[in-house]
C-alpha cells in the first residue's frame, strides 16, 4: 500500500500541466524537458552513426535551408508571442538537420530540434515549400511536446509496477528503455507513432510555422494531396502511419489556412 501512494504522490508531483501553444490545448506531462532533450541528443547521434547520411548536396542544402529558417522564425516568434511564455518550450534545443540516404517516405524531429529527412521522402515533396509543410509538421511535434506526453502515457501506464519509481530514483537504464518505447528508437526508428489528435495540432501549428518562415501554407493542399494518391490501395507511407484521413485532414487545413495566412509575408528566396 504505502508504494502505490508514493507512485501516486511522485506522479502528482512531477506533472506539469501547460498549454500547447497556437493550438491552446491543455497538456499534462510527466518528463523533465531538460532530461529529455539530453537523452534525444544522445539517440540521435546513435541513429546517425548507424544509418548512411546522403552526400547529395543539393539535398543537404536544400534542407538545411528549410530548416534554418523554420528554426530562426519560430524563436524570434517566441520571444513576442504569449509574452515570452513558450519559449522554455525550445530551451536548450541545438538545431540540427541530417539527410539519410533511405528511400522510406519520412521525416521525424526529435526534441532538442534534432532532425532527419530521409531522401525517399524530397521525390514528394518536389518543391522547397513542400518540404516546409513536412518539416513545419515535424518541429511542430517536438516544440508542442507531443514526445513528453506519450512519453508520460508510458509512465502512467506502468505506474502500478516499478519503472515509474525507478525512473523517478533516477535510473537512466529504466528511464531510457521508456524513451526508447516512447519514441521507438529501436530497428528502423520509425519514431514515435503519435495520436491522431497529436497529428492534426502539429498539421495545425506546422502551417504557422513555415508561414512564420515564409513559406506559402497553401501549398499544404497539394503536398497531402499527393501524399493521398501515394497511399491508396496500399500500405501508407510511414509519415502517415497514424494520420487523420485523407479528407478529413484536408478539410482540417482548408479550414485552418485563414489563421495561418495571418502570419505569411512572402519573402524572396
């Protein structure tokens, strides 16, 4: 009895409840940020060093420079927005952008702003823009901590048994094989399977944030349009694993596009 009232009072204790921000949506999570973005940066490198990087520079460039802009807008956007509020939300992230040679149709970003597109996904995309939709979506789950809370679903989950205890003890090997279920940073790291709601706020939060960085949020239509035709009548790409449907998303984002032009200034290239 008294260690089921210590794992309730650890998980009262270490919940923080907060707002995503654009969207506003209340979130509670479990998992110190700090720790997070620590544990991501050493995943990361893991993930580097044992998957092939492209060495097209074309590409490398192409998506650093979308990414460096999304990065950039978005922090001088925290610093004004909600009074500053959100931008504990990117502390301590060191922006990176990787390119691996792989022809899955995928892109994922850890927190911290650690970044991978892999090349089978540039052939969709076809445009600079394109790809600001997806990696507008990606950063978009990492700085709305959609990793923390299915982090914290896993801890709740198993709160009855040991890991919540020995995770708040302090133990990196139970806290890390929780990053690892969390995030699925084993075999192909697909990365982490996010709810559908997570999917549709980072569609949301992703269209200001390549709108923030000059990109033209219209163009989101037609990227999952194509990404719809890809899809049908067989397995769905991995980027749209756990997604809404296609209607339904694409009806989402028409229906979210006149917020999201509110923060586009068309910008030369």
């Amino acid at each position: 009895m008294s260690k089921i009232i210590f794992l309730i009072a650890a998980t009262v204790l270490f919940a923080s409840c907060t707002k995503v921000p654009i969207t506003g949506r209340k979130q509670n999570t479990l998992v110190s940020e700090t720790e997070l973005v620590t544990m991501s940066a050493t995943e990361y490198q893991k993930f580097l060093s044992t998957h092939k990087l492209s060495t097209d520079a074309k590409q490398i460039e192409l998506v650093k420079k979308v990414g460096n802009k999304i990065a950039t807008n978005i922090t001088t956007f925290f610093k004004t927005y909600s009074n500053g509020k959100y931008l504990k939300n990117i502390e301590g992230y060191k922006w990176e952008f990787n390119v691996v040679d792989d022809p899955t149709v995928n892109a994922w970003c850890m927190p911290g702003g650690k970044v991978v597109v892999y090349t089978g996904l540039l052939p969709v995309t076809q445009n600079e823009t394109a790809l600001a939709v997806v990696m507008g979506h990606e950063i978009a789950h990492a700085v709305a901590k959609h990793g923390n809370e299915r982090m914290s679903q896993q801890l709740k989950a198993q709160a009855l048994g040991s890991v919540l205890s020995v995770a708040v003890s302090g133990s990196p090997q139970a806290t890390q094989d929780i990053f690892n279920i969390a995030f699925g940073v084993s075999g192909n790291l697909s990365l982490l399977k996010y709810s559908r709601k997570h999917e549709s706020e980072a569609d949301k939060i992703g269209l200001v944030f390549m709108a923030l960085a000059g990109y033209d949020p219209n163009e989101a239509v037609p990227f999952w349009e194509r990404m719809s035709k890809m899809a049908a009548g067989v397995k769905p790409p991995q980027i749209l694993s756990t997604h809404p449907s296609d209607a339904t998303r694409i009806n989402d984002l028409k229906a979210w596009m006149p917020e999201a032009l509110k923060y586009y200034t068309p910008t030369t290239k």
